[in-house]
C-alpha cells in the first residue's frame, strides 16, 4: 500500500510494511488541540485523546533509551494544524525537551525526530501496560515495537489528506518562556465547545476516488457536447473576464509520436490562487451564503463534468497578481491506479519572478509533479513558458488546454475551421459538432436550429446581458441580446408563487425564415433553455413561427432554502411545482400574443421583414449596449465601435437604455379574456378579415400566405354553419 499527494499537502510515498497497524488520535494541550496523528504499530489500541501533561528536559528522564517505543506521523485535518504540528516538534527539538502524556498505567515520552533531520514523525517511548478497567483502551495484548529511531523511521507511512473539518477551533501555537503553549481563537461554533473531550474510540472512514470517476463526470453532458464548453465559458465570466478566447489548434504529442488536436480557453479574469484550484478540482465544494446575480457556477462539479467530456486530460494554468499555479486533470496519468492523482505545483511571486510556494508544497514536490505533467502532456518547459508569456508581467488570467479529444467514429466529434486571417465574415473560422443534428424539442418541426450545432451561434446568445468579448478561432462572437432584437415587443410583469417574473415577447425575423420560435429561459444570465415551445405552439409546428420569449427566472427557480431546481449540467430544469406553473404561464401568454398579433399580422409587398423595434449596438470600451434609430443599419459600423462614434455620440459613462420605451403591456387590457369562447375568436377573426391580407414579400413565402388565407376562410364557413345551427 503506498499513499499519494492530491491537493496542497505533500508527503513522501513510502511503502506500508505487512502486518503494519495505525491509530488516529488527538494530541492536546491545555485542552487545546495541536494536531491529529496517528500511531505506526502501538503496543496496544491507543486513546482517542493524548493529553500533553508536562514538558520536561531531556536529560531528567535518562531512562528512555531502555523503553520500547513506536512512531507517531502527523494526521492533519488542515494547513493550520499541519503548521502547529512543526511548531511542536521544533519547540522540542530546539530546546531538547521531552512531551510526557499520562493514560491509565500508561506513560507515553514523545520525542522529536534527531537533529538534522527533515521527517516530520516523532518517536514515542512508553512504560506499563495496557489496563483492562481504563476506560477508552481495548483489551489487548502488548505487542513489541522498534526501539530505535531508525526503526521506527523503516515502518513509518504516509497517508491521505484528511479533509478540513469546518467546526476545528483555529489555534495559534508559539513558544513562551520556554514552554508550548496554544491559543485557541473562536473561529468554529461555541455551541461545540472549546475543550475536548475524551471519547472512548476515534474512527473515520474517508472515501476515495477511483479514476473511472472522471469519465463518469463526463457524461454529465453526454446528450450535447456544448453543455461541457458552457461550463468553462461560465467560470470565466465568474472570474470578471473581459475577455475570452475559444480556439483548437495542432501540437505535438510525445506519447502518440504526432501533431493532435487541442482545444483551449483563455481569459483575463482575475486569477486563481492555491486555494482556488485546489477547490475547483475538489469534487463538489459549499455553497455560497450570498446569492450573487451575476454568478453562475454553485454545484463546485462544472470543470471536472466540462474537461472530462471534452477531453480525456486538461491542463490549467492560472496567475493572479501574487501567484501563479500549474494543475492537471488526466485520465491517461491515472490510468491503472486506484485513487485518484491530481498534480498541482504553485508558485508565489517573490520580488519581479515567481518562485515555488513553500507555503504549500516543497520544492521536491513540486519537481516532481512538474515532471509527471511533461511525461504524460505535450507540455514541455519551453511550451510551459511560452502560455505563461500570455499572461505578461503583470497580467491575470487562466488558461485551460484540453487534449484526447473526444471522438465520434474514428474522427473528432467536434469539428473546426480555422478561417482567413483578416477575411470576410464568410472566410471566418468556427467550430461545430460533428453530427450537425438538431436537438428534440416537443412540437418542433425545423431542422435549421444552427445553436444546437455552431458554437458561434451558441454564444451569441448564451447571456441574458452580454459583456463578455468571446472570439472563436480568432473570430469574434457577435453577441445577440434577443429582448434587445424583436419585432412588435410586448413585455408581460407577472408574479408566480408569490415571485416576481418578466417575459419579453416579440417577433424574429430570422426565427421566422428559419421557421423556429419558442421562449429563451435564463437562469443568473445564462441560458438554460432554448427555443422552449408552450401553449399552441406545441400542438400545431407553424403555430407561433418567428415568435420568441425571453425571460430570466432566477427568483422562481430558487426553493428559498438553499437550493435551486436547476439541472446540475446547467441543460434543463427540475420537475418541481414553481417549473410546472411557469409553463402554464408561458402558455397562456404566448397564447395571448399570437391571437392579438398573429393572426391579424399585416402582409405587404416589396422586400419588407419584420425589422427589430429598435437597433442596438455594444461599445468595445465600456461593454454597454447602446439603442440606435430603427432605421439606421448596424451592418454599416465598423467592426470596433465605441460610444463617442456616430450615430450615438455620447459617453461611456451615460446608463445603459432599456427597452420599456415603445413596448406594449397586454396583460392588463386583456385581463379576463377567454380563448377559448368561440365568440371572442371569431369576433377577432372577422376583424382581422375586414383588415385584407395581401401577398407576403418574398416570392419563397407565397405558399405560408395561401395556406393562413385558406386557414381563415375554413375558419369562417365553420363559424358561419354553427350560427345556422
């Protein structure tokens, strides 16, 4: 059995005897933890709690070297624990003193390793027997121990990273006139109590992670290989990027003897530091206390579920203004182990360069993994150095690489174009899912749906209010706010449950020739659903076409505990109450908009569309979104546009608009409206008759006019047979 180093605590691997035994306990003074340990072949079961009586010289107790003796190696729950331990056993060695600790008829002498010597184990010496009445110890019988400290160094062991117990007291240890002494600051629960207790056994059973794990994680997005993009792209607007950069490029591989594909995310967010990385590829992490608007990422499982699916191994790179941190996620390193090996070497800037963060790790350590990620990556010390020059001197950021591309048949299951540099928008590059399939959604009928397949059109909507610059192959993604993009804009202030809601909506003219409609469902900002058909538009494929709803229901998909009922891929919502009412509502309301708009639409001829109520544009200094005259054409600005240009002319700092000027709110002129009273619709009906309908613009829409026409005067002969009747 050997152990094994994932996170920020490094140990040596050292092999486990046969026949060897260890015994989790608490070492205290004062009442006052210093750290857990663990014994290495006791002389019998040990005490859950080692109560440090006195601290005296060695040379009062010359009998030790007569004394069997055992090994005691630090156990830490967490890096402050680990700090007191070192501070214990250099109090000892420095003023050459011996711990003594008192249980039953046993008498434990602990003893720093010798002078010079860099393993952190202590030796303990001990004299009497196990007691049969002494609470707290198994009946057992004395069993012989090393009794010397070269032995006792043979048998030592290294074991796992116990995880950091929320509820440990935070203890500063430190030397004062010549003794240990600690003290313990209320950082946990007073509800637990300062003093430990003696407690008759101390065992805990800690889970570990197969590396088969991963794949599992990956197939969290199994259904839509975009999901697995969404969750990087989301922990880059989680770290305040202004910009990222999404692109797959060649490199050598060692190991396959050949150029492969590599897929990378860079941003310029803020960073991560050790204990950033360290937390994200932990499986799973608290949430938040504080509800952020403007976050996304909760579940603590996004960069593992979106790594794995795209890739069998990732690299990270991150640099914040005082570190930088190398981390890497690999299948292949781990293949045919059973736990799971994440190396992480950390650095900490020291003056104008970086050096290793000692903090965290030794630099044996971290040359180690530093040479376990070159064996098993295309990463070498020059590749390495050239991705940190993206950063720059002072520049932050994180830099993810994926390669082992996932595969579907024998090519990749993403496919990529690189583009024309400085080409049209015809020559630009993009990357795309392979299979080119349109995703199942109740009552759909088009087969053009270019987001479920083009990643570009993916992020143009993936943000309820883009700020974001996002390039694809070099190619910049032109952000598509669709409340900002509709036709005959309505918006619809409800409540559910008791929790407010907004629905904007609107007519697309491009959803109308692709002959999609349905409503955009965002959660945080992010887009959770798409092109979600409700109401009449399930029932009937043309129903509703070129209608679009955007609405972001983050208070309604939120229980009030804690919880959301949000899929944990980000792809979907829960079946839960709060979802079921919203549907209705959506139903209801769209219904509403495709009798008062729809069928009463006006057809004209000449090369009309249904043109946005208002053009919007989005400063490349400020991100803001700015409304331009309707007549104006967007296509005509140049491809970087600030706020000081024509036709705006204004300043960044001026608000952004909204689009509650020229909208129109029918919820309260058709308040108690019945749809489904003949009289009203064929009333409607008559109307929009009375109004004309005349030949659409396009010659390739004359047939969608002829069958409304047809639809309409069907409608009328059976109104008018039911009114004989």
């Amino acid at each position: 059995m050997t152990g094994f180093v994932m996170g920020d605590h490094f140990m040596e691997v050292v092999p486990m005897g046969e026949g060897c035994s260890e015994t989790l306990f608490k070492l205290i003074k004062d009442k006052r933890i210093i750290s857990c340990a663990a014994c290495v072949n006791p002389p019998s079961q040990m005490p859950a709690v080692w109560d440090i009586t006195s601290i005296v010289r060695k040379d009062k107790v010359r009998f030790l070297s007569t004394l069997p003796g055992f090994s005691i190696i630090p156990a830490c729950e967490d890096s402050h624990q680990e700090k007191e331990w070192g501070q214990f056993l250099n109090f000892l060695q420095k003023h050459n003193r011996v711990a003594i600790s008192n249980f039953g008829l046993f008498e434990f002498y602990i003893l720093p390793p010798l002078e010079g010597s860099k393993s952190n184990l202590a030796i303990v010496r001990y004299k009497g027997t196990a007691s049969r009445t002494s609470p707290g110890v198994a009946d057992s019988d004395q069993i012989s121990a090393p009794t010397s400290q070269s032995q006792a160094g043979e048998v030592a062991m290294s074991i796992s990273n116990l995880t950091q117990n929320k509820y440990s007291p935070e203890i500063h240890c430190a030397e004062v006139n010549g003794d240990y002494s600690c003290d313990l600051s209320a950082k946990a629960s007073s509800q637990l109590g300062n003093y430990v207790e003696t407690v008759k056994s101390f065992q805990r059973n800690y889970v570990t992670a197969h590396p088969s794990y991963l794949k599992t994680l990956g197939q969290a997005h199994s259904s839509w290989i975009f999901g697995a993009v969404a969750e990087l792209v989301d922990n880059a607007r989680d770290a305040k990027a202004t910009k990222l950069e999404i692109a797959i490029n060649k490199f050598y591989s060692k190991i396959a003897c050949k150029e492969i594909p590599m897929l990378s995310l860079i941003d310029d967010g803020h960073g991560m530091n050790h204990a950033d990385i360290q937390r994200m590829i932990s499986f799973g992490h608290g949430q938040t206390e504080v509800d952020d608007p403007n976050h996304i990422g909760m579940y603590g499982i996004g960069f593992k579920t979106g790594t794995m699916r795209l890739g069998k191994d990732a690299l990270v790179l991150t640099q914040t203004t005082n570190s930088r941190s190398i981390a890497f996620l690999s299948q292949s390193l781990n293949e045919g182990k059973d736990n799971l090996e994440i190396p992480i070497v950390s650095y900490r800037r020291v003056g104008p360069s970086m050096e290793v963060d000692t903090d965290v790790q030794n630099k044996d350590a971290a040359k180690l993994y530093l040479k376990i990620i070159k064996r098993y990556s295309p990463f070498d010390k020059y590749l390495i150095g050239e991705k940190v020059g993206i950063f720059g001197a002072d520049g932050t950021g994180t830099q993810i690489y994926m390669w082992n591309l996932d595969e579907w048949g024998s090519d990749y299951s993403l496919q990529w174009e690189t583009g024309i540099a400085g080409g049209s928008s015809f020559h630009q590059g993009g990357i795309f899912i392979r299979s080119k399939r349109t995703r199942c959604r109740p009552g759909q009928i088009s087969l053009s749906v270019p987001l479920d397949y083009c990643l570009k059109s993916y992020l143009e909507v993936i943000f309820l209010n883009p700020r974001m610059k996002i390039y694809v192959q070099g190619a910049l993604v032109r952000s598509r706010p669709l409340a900002k993009s509709l036709n005959k804009t309505t918006v619809e202030n409800d409540t559910i449950l008791g929790k407010p809601v907004q629905l904007t909506l609107g007519r697309s003219q491009l959803e109308w020739e692709q002959a999609n409609c349905g409503i955009f469902l965002y959660w945080h900002g992010r887009l959770i659903e798409a092109y979600k058909r409700v109401g009449s538009m399930i029932h009937n494929g043309d129903c509703g076409r070129g209608i679009i709803g955007v609405a972001d229901v983050t208070k309604i998909m939120d229980d009030g505990n804690g919880c959301v009922w949000v899929h944990s891929n980000k792809q979907g919502f829960q079946d839960c109450e709060a979802y079921a009412v919203l549907e209705q509502w959506l139903g209801e309301k769209a219904n509403e908009y495709i009798d008062k708009y729809v069928d009463k639409i006006q057809l004209r001829k000449g090369n009309a569309s249904a043109k946005p109520d208002h053009e919007w544009v989005q400063c490349d200094q400020c991100r803001k979104w700015r409304m331009l005259s309707t007549d104006f054409d967007s296509k005509t600005l140049p491809s970087q546009w600030f706020c000081y240009m024509k036709p705006y002319n204004g300043l960044c700092d001026t608000p952004e608009e909204s689009i509650s000027s020229g909208t129109i709110t029918i919820s309260t002129k058709r308040h108690g409206y019945n749809t489904k009273d003949p009289r009203n619709s064929f009333r409607e009906r008559e109307a929009s008759r009375s109004e004309g309908i005349s030949n659409y613009a396009s010659d390739s829409e004359e047939d969608d006019v002829k069958v409304i026409v047809k639809r309409a005067r069907a409608r009328e002969s059976h109104a008018r047979s039911c009114k004989k009747n």
